[in-house]
C-alpha cells in the first residue's frame, strides 16, 4: 500500500467522520419524526410521513390509538422500516403490528363556483373521525407533515380549540404551509381555513354522491 493511498485513506475516513456521517445521522432523525408536533397534549399530533420506527416510537410515546392518513395519493403507503432499512412495509400493516386504528381520508377539493355554500368531503370525514372519542390520542400526517395536515390541524384547532380562523391560519402557516402557498389564492386554505364554520355537521350520505375534485400534491 503506497504512501499516496493510505493518505487518502485518512483523509476520507475524516471527511467521513466529520461531514458524511454527521448529515446521514441528522436525516435519519429527521426522517424519524418528521415534523412530529403536538396540536393538543393527550389528543392530537401532527407529522409527515414517518418511518416504521418512527410510528412505533410515537406511538409508544404519546399512546396513540389512531394513525390518520391524508395521502390522497397513497392510500395506504409503503413506509420504510427506518432511513438505513429501505425495505417497506404497508402503513395499514404498521398499524395493525402496533395495535392502532388506520385511518385514511382523501383532502379534495370542491368546484370554485360551488364554494363558500358547499365544503369538501374530506372535512366531513374528519369531524366524524374527531368526534369519536375513541380515536384519541391520534396522529395526522401527510407526506411531508406541511400542506394537507396543516388544513385539517387548522379545522381541528377552529373546531375543537375554539380558535378564530386567523389563530389557526397564523400557526398554519408559520407551521411550514409557507407564507407563498398561505394565500387566499390557494383552494385547500379558502376552502378548508377560511371559509370554515364551526359546529356545522353534514351527514356523510349527503355528499357521498356528490362530484368532487380530488385533491392534488405531495405535502
């Protein structure tokens, strides 16, 4: 082994040591429990999508019984089993392992000339799913924990914290939705956030047959 190489060698177990590694590790905990956040303490959290250890760890942590999907896309997700584990397993199957409800609701989107009179779907579904005290403790996410989770944490704080819609549009926004996206230009914050009214409960079968746009995104 020439003098040249193992020079390299050192000089690449450092930079490993010192930058590679360090950024792995910070990825690993951030995929662990991306955004993971309390929306109320002993009820409702809120996070991205989170890794098969990520979910058994919250669940443990916060005595969850409920996991609530809002992945239009993916209905029922293929999560990996921890950021160094790339094997997946079904997000209904991680729930069922750890003994918790799976639930799953599709964030749509109501034609333009039909709002403020008519509201999505998906928020029927929630309110129903919340109103369930045997749901709770629960968890919401998206992907990424930002856009989709950030309206229905909007509804839940207006619905059952009692917030105004600009308390609940403040923390949804400086809770990553992004003060670009958090405008009244964007469907998913006038139709779920600022067009809301609390209290209001439409009987799911009134709107099952109903047109609606699904929902597009990745957050």
């Amino acid at each position: 082994m020439g003098l040249a190489f193992l020079r390299w060698l050192i000089i690449s177990a450092m930079f490993a040591a010192v930058v590679v590694f360090p950024i792995l590790h910070s990825r690993d905990v951030w995929n662990h429990g991306r955004r993971l956040r309390v929306v109320e303490a002993g009820k409702m959290y809120r996070c991205g999508q989170l890794t098969v250890a990520g979910f058994k760890d919250a669940v443990e942590h916060y005595k969850l019984k409920s996991i609530v999907n809002l992945q239009d896309d993916y209905p029922d997700p293929d999560v990996y089993k921890t950021f160094w584990d790339r094997s997946t397993i079904s997000e209904k199957k991680v729930c069922e392992d750890l003994g918790v409800k799976y639930l799953f609701i599709s964030p749509d989107l109501r034609p333009r000339p039909e709002v403020p009179s008519k509201r999505p779907r998906a928020v029927e579904d929630f309110l129903k799913i919340c109103d369930d005290p045997s749901n709770y403790p629960m968890v919401i996410h998206c992907r990424a924990g930002l856009h989709r989770t950030g309206v229905l944490a909007a509804i839940y704080r207006m619905e059952y914290n009692h917030w105004t819609v600009n308390e609940a549009y403040r923390e949804m926004r400086d809770h990553g939705f992004g003060d670009f996206a958090c405008t009244n230009a964007n469907d998913y914050v006038i139709q779920y956030v600022l067009n809301y009214k609390p209290g209001i409960r439409i009987p799911l079968a009134a709107v099952e047959k109903e047109p609606r746009i699904a929902g597009v995104g990745s957050n």
